[in-house]
DNA sequence: ACTTTATTCAACCAAGTGGTTGACAAGCAG
DNA sequence: CTGCTTGTCAACCACTTGGTTGAATAAAGT
C-alpha cells in the first residue's frame, strides 16, 4: 500500500463512479446514504469509494452527529493538471521544433529525425 | 474491456512506469527497447504497458523497419484537464459562497448548512 | 538459407480491486 | 433499556493487473 501520491490520485479517478461521487460533491457535501442513493449498490461499496478518495486525498469526512459528511478537497488536483500540463506543453513543443525543422530543409537527405537515436 | 476515456487515460496514467514513460516520450520518440532500458523489467512487461498507454490514446505507435517507435500523442490530456479543472473551480466557487454566507450572518442560530440536504 | 535483432502473443501467477453479505459500533428517539 | 438509523469492519468472490517465462512473428544482416 501507499504508493506514490501522483498515483492514488490517478488510481482514484480512474472509476467512474467515484468520478461521479465526486461531481456531486463538487456541488455541496454529502453523507454515504446520499451519495449511494443513484447508484445499485450497497451502502458499503459506496463508503469504500469514499475511503480510496480520502486516501487520495481528493475527499476529507467530518462527524456531525451519526451522519459523516464527504467534502471535497480539490487541492490535489492541482497536482494533477501540474504534471499533465507538463508533458502536454513539452510535447507540444517538440512537436513545434520538429515542424520548424522539417519546413526549414525541404530538399535534406532527410537525416531520420532520430530524436533520441543514439544507437550503438 | 472497453470502458469509458475519461477512466482508460486516468488509470494509464496511475501507474509510475507508465507516467515515466510518458515522461521520456514527451522528449522524443523511443523504440520498446529504448524504453524499457532504464528499468529492470521484461521488454514484455514494457511492451504491455505501451500498448495500454496506446489504449488510453496517450501514445501512437508506427512502424519504421523492425522497430515500432512510440510517439507521445498529448491531445487525451486536454480530456482529463478539462475535467479536473471543471470539479476543481466548481468546489472552489462553492468554498468562496460559503466564506461569504458565514461572514454575512455572524450571529444566526446557523441553519445546518445543508446543501444537497433534502431528507425526507 | 541461416542468424540476429526487435517486438509481440500466450499461458501462467501473485496481488489488488469492486462488489457482495453479515456482524458490529455509535448516536439519537421512544 | 430498546430500537432504528448511519456507517464501518471483516471475510469472501470473480475479475483485473503487473509481472514472469517461453514460443512465435517480422525485418534485417550475413
């Protein structure tokens, strides 16, 4: 257990229904029995969700009375739209270099345009 | 098989391997074995993990001799990021009002705050 | 034609996941 | 105290997952 926190975020969006749990929570907080009311499964499959989400840090709970209310904490999604924006950027980027590149020498023996080639 | 591709690029991208792959791709393109050097697995084991990445629509593959080079394909981000940012200002949006309600009444008998409340 | 290089397919395995049912704790309401 | 509501814990099950080994395919190189 415990992986990498990159990664439980991941994992926890990765289902739809907790996806789902998490659009309704966006709009204001919400006990297990709200929560599960869409859905057809048991209460339990629902307050598991909501753990793998508190674990990802993507959820906090509170108790009020007997009811534990879901909020949403929406921090970590920052973490998230940070590494993605990342990687979509470089790779546009490089797309942008290569397309210069290629307009650049239009007549070339065409090098192979290996990026990271380096073989032996 | 087949599930939604919202949750096919969340749950690519949950795994650290496939995230460092993805990282090396955004530099230039690699070959299976390129890829797989850095890590001490099976060039099976990589093999697979491309081709869920390739599943996600996060990497196109070509074929250039016997090598098949992967090729990151960044547009899928714009999916997650889309979503993310959606849940993420909608709970930041919901903070804000609520900062606001409770410094505009500083002395009521506080009305439960129940947003989606509605039990019956 | 034979060999090497690059990659995949197939079968298998241990561990994880989403779901279930059943028992149990914690609060309120009689 | 007794019961009802809200929620969790524990054990179990089918299916998926990340990994393995071994055989197979594809395109060169000799």
């Amino acid at each position: 257990m415990s992986a990498d926190p990159l990664s439980q975020v991941f994992s926890a969006l990765a289902d739809p229904t907790r996806r789902d749990i998490v659009a309704r929570l966006a709009v204001g907080d919400a006990t297990v029995n709200e929560l599960a009311e869409p859905y057809d499964v048991t209460l339990q499959a629902v307050s598991k969700h909501l753990k793998v989400l508190e674990g990802a840090g993507v959820v906090t709970r509170s108790r009020e009375g007997q009811r534990r209310p879901a909020h949403l904490d929406a921090e970590v999604f920052d973490l998230m739209t940070k590494w993605i924006e990342r990687y979509r950027q470089q790779a546009e980027e490089r797309y942008r270099r290569l397309d210069a590149l290629l307009e650049a020498m239009p007549d070339e023996p065409a090098p192979k345009d290996e990026t990271t080639g380096e073989r032996k």
